[in-house]
C-alpha cells in the first residue's frame, strides 16, 4: 500500500470554484470517502501533526494523502513512512489548490478504498483560504511561535476552519504568547471552532484530534 | 513625524508588472529613496526585526514605513512607537503587493524627504515572491520554528531575496534546526545572497543588519 508518486497540478479551467468544490463534495459522499482539508503557515508542522494522527487511526481507517508544495518532495516522503498511500502534488508555483486542483490530486491518489482522504494544502495563511477544495472539512494549524495575533491578521482563514490545532505548545515557556488572548480571538471570529492545543513532536494532543476526525469520518457516512 | 494611518489599497489595473517596477524604481532612485521590501511567513518576526532596525538607524535616516496586511493594524501601532512615519496598508484580501500597490501605499506615506522606505510585505512566502515591488532590495526572514528545509519548499523567494534574516537564532537549542544546512540550501539557490543570524527580541545580529540597510543606501545614491 506505501506508494510516492509526484503529480504535477495544472491550473484550473472552471470559472465557478464554488460548483466544483460542490460537485467534488457530493462525489465524495457518494463513495463515503471523508476529505480533510489542513492548512497552516509553512513550517507550523503540518506534516509532523498528520503523521502522528495517521499512526493513531491507520489501523481502523483506509488512509491517503496529498502532500502540495511549489516544490520538493521532503513531505510526501516523511508520510510515506506510515505506510499509508501519498502523492506529492506540485503546483507550479500556485499559492493554493481549488476544487478542481484537489480533484486531479484525489485521482493521482486513488480513493476507491479510502475512508480518509488528506489534503496537506500549501503552507500559506491567506491564500488556501479563498478557494474550496470540496473538502468535508478544514482544519489548521497555528503553532506558538507565529504569535498570538494571528486571528487579528489573517481572520479569513480562522474564520473558515472546522478545528484549529494549536501546535508547538511544548516551546510556549520560551514564546510570548496568550494561548488564552489567542484562543477568544479565534472564537470571536468563529464561535463553532474547535480548538485542541498539541504538541505534534512528543504526540501531545494528538489523540483529541484522531477522536475529532473518528467522529466527523462517522457523521459523513451516516447520512 | 510620527503618523498613523488606514489606507486601503485597489487592486492594480496595470498588466505589465515589471515595467511598472522599473518605472517606480527609476523615480525612487530619481528622489534618493530607497526601498526595502521585507518579506517572510507569517509570525517570522518582521515587525519586532524592524523595530529594532529602525531604533540603530533613526538619528542618520529618515525612515518612513508600509505595513501590509490583510486585516489589523497591530503592526503598524507596533511600528508607530519608534517614532518614524507609518502607514498600514490594508490588500482588501489580496495576498502580495505589486508596483501598483507599492506605488499607492508611497503616495499615501509619503516620500519626499525619505532616505529609507520599508515595506513590511503581507506575511506569505510564497505569493510576494511573484511581484517585484519596485524594492530597491528585498531581505526576507525565516525563523528557527519554520525549519531548515524551508529553502527546498519556496525556492523563489530564497531565490531573489538579497538578504536572508535567520530570526529566533535564541530558541535554536529547542528546534531540529541543521543551521548550516539551512544556509546551504539559501546559497545553492542563490550564491550572492547574504546571510545574518538574528534574535530580533533581544537585538543580536540587528547590528550587522543595519550595517548592510548602510551600505546599500549609500551605493543606491551614489549613481
């Protein structure tokens, strides 16, 4: 099942993101595969955080994975030892991927099997935020270091995200941050936000997260 | 001179980019001024580096300052304090300025009497490196937390900044963080570029920063 493959991404041809991601969306309920959407700035440890969550859900979920970047192919291989299925998806130097950019991905992929699809987004706060990928959910993440202001600058994204992973928090004794400040600036913009402090490098948190996917995965198939 | 204000940039209606930065280039050298353009992830630390910058330069330079963001104006109150002019630039939710854009956000400043303008470009590592400003120079910052593989995922960036700024040099004792290796992956894409480990909180290496902001306005008024 451990496959690493690169796909490089061509721009999208549809003028209605919105339609696509739709259309995408209902695919996928269709064939009871769960879309999860994570996005971040780069280096807030989105790769780090999804290999931890796929070691904890990989024995009871069909797992793959689309690692986008501009460039390289660091990621897809660091998840590809969890021995799940990953594609690296490089997109030419887009700054995000739409609907029908996660749908050539999906196909690179191949979710016949699949119970969770993950799309690892470009590292990017503002962009990923404008375009649907016709994900069933979005997720991200900001880690201690990037600041506490961070729903103050780039509200779109906080307001957007299904749950919010609060990561690094093993380096907050050394960072000014107000997890408190951090945590009501997010809620303010969205006050259905689901917000789990982690620690992606000693695996802290991380069960709170794969017991939020285990139980959105459910509620996808159940309607 | 110290001043605070709002203003809300269009989008540009121009479709020849470069040009428009060689033409705001030539009228920046024309006046003497020149233009840092300072780009980096989000929470890298532009403002307290600049901060810190403008304290050394202030008493020789007339600094004048563009703070872009897609919401807040938290920066720009932050840059307010050290005296020089300010002006917070809001992109209306674009996620890079262009010429067109830079040229609004001068006008709005201000630059008659300036020897130094900064642009604090929107915190994005991947779309500012799509559009020359009409910068005199551009310096980007990539912080400890980030990692050290960051030149192999957003290689354009690395690729025309003329100075790397390695901030948070302080907490490199808690991150996986190959230092060397960092810098030879920036020098590998980009061999002329200029590297300066930083701790913008308590000050170390701004000295040498401040140096080369020296340097470099003095050879941009020589010819």
């Amino acid at each position: 099942m451990n496959q690493m493959r690169i796909l490089d991404i061509k721009q999208s041809i549809y003028e209605n993101n919105d339609q696509q991601a739709d259309l995408l969306r209902q695919m996928l309920k269709d064939r009871k595969t769960f879309l999860l959407n994570l996005m971040s700035s780069p280096g807030s440890g989105k790769t780090t955080t999804l290999t931890q969550t796929i070691n904890q859900l990989k024995n009871e979920l069909k797992i793959g994975v689309m690692e986008a970047d501009i460039d390289s192919d660091v990621d897809a291989r660091k998840i590809s030892e969890t021995g799940v299925s990953v594609i690296q998806l490089h997109t030419g130097g887009m700054c995000h991927l739409d609907a029908d950019m996660t749908k050539q991905g999906l196909s690179g992929l191949g979710i016949d099997e699949l119970d969770l699809a993950i799309l690892e987004n470009v590292g990017n706060l503002v962009c990923p935020a404008e375009f649907d990928t016709g994900s069933s959910k979005n997720a991200m993440i900001l880690s201690i270091p990037e600041g506490d202001d961070k729903p103050l600058k780039y509200p779109l994204m906080f307001s957007i995200a299904d749950v919010l992973l609060i990561n690094k928090i093993d380096v907050l004794p050394y960072f000014d941050f107000d997890l408190e400040a951090c945590k009501d600036r997010a809620k303010k913009l969205n006050p259905n936000i689901k917000i789990i402090p982690i620690c992606a490098k000693t695996g802290e948190g991380i069960s709170e997260f794969a017991d939020w996917i285990r139980k959105e995965v459910s509620e996808w198939n159940r309607y």
